[in-house]
C-alpha cells in the first residue's frame, strides 16, 4: 500500500521538516464495558491506547505483546488487526519529530501478571466513549469512537 493511501490524522507535516519514520503498534483492549488504557504522566499527562515503536526485527504483533506488558502489566490473547494510520508528531521524550505509522489491533486482556514496568505509565480502565474523547492521539479517538458505536461505521 502506498504511503499516500493511508489515513493521516492530526497536524499536517510542516514543510522543509525531516521526520523520522517511526512504525508502532497500538490496542484496543476491551474488558467488559471498560477498555484498558495507559495514563502516561511524564513528559506531561497524556491517556493513550497501550502500545508503542516496533523494535527492529520485531513484528507488530510481537510489540503489542511487549508493550502492553511493560505499560500495563497485562497479558493479551486474539489479536485482529483493525487498520493502520499516519500521524506528524514531535515526539519530546525522544526529541525529533517523528511520522508514526500506527497498526491498531483489537485484543482482549487475560488477566493483569505484573505492574507496569515502564516509568510514569498507570492503567485505567475507561468506557470506550471517554477514550473517544481523551486520548491524546486523533487516530486512537477515531478508533475508541468505533469501538464506542459497537463497531459500527459512522
């Protein structure tokens, strides 16, 4: 698929500014009428969907394992791939600005085995239409609001 096939959501890309390719790999984790969602507090307070970079050698399904484990402590079984979207963002506890390729998944959590292992991560459990509403990021809104609809298109 080519690059300008795929859905952007949020801030345009500003002109004559190099991003660094940054491919992630994020999940809706629905429990109930609840959805499993990460705060993360610094570098400032920001509700995200678990997820994050896919490591070299590393396949999107193989990050969603690792980085829902290291936010959250949980462990997750059912993966189904639901899309994929650009987002031009500065990225400030890496310090560049980055086009993130995120791969959305829906999973469903088992059972909670650890803490979160990443610093300033704390799990909330949220009704999907407030993650519609919070996330920090337009692309995990749109994806909260679909789950929110009862995964029905608008």
């Amino acid at each position: 698929m080519h690059s300008s096939s795929i859905r952007r959501f949020g801030d345009t890309p500003i002109a004559g500014k190099r991003y660094v390719h940054r491919p992630g790999a994020y999940a809706l984790l629905p429990r109930g009428d609840q959805l499993l969602v990460t705060l993360q507090t610094a570098p400032g307070p920001e509700l995200q969907l678990p997820g994050g970079g896919i490591d070299p050698g590393e396949s999107p399904v193989q990050a969603i394992h690792r980085e829902v484990m290291e936010e959250t402590g949980w462990r997750v079984t059912g993966l189904r791939r639901l899309g994929v979207f650009r987002r031009f963002t500065w990225m400030e506890d890496y310090d560049i600005w980055a086009e993130k390729l995120c791969h959305i998944y829906l999973a469903t959590p088992v059972r909670q085995v650890a803490e979160p292992a990443e610093p300033a991560h704390v799990t909330l459990w949220v009704h999907p239409a407030e993650a519609a509403e919070n996330l920090g990021s337009p692309g995990d809104r749109a994806f909260a609001a679909w789950l929110a609809r009862g995964f029905r298109r608008p």
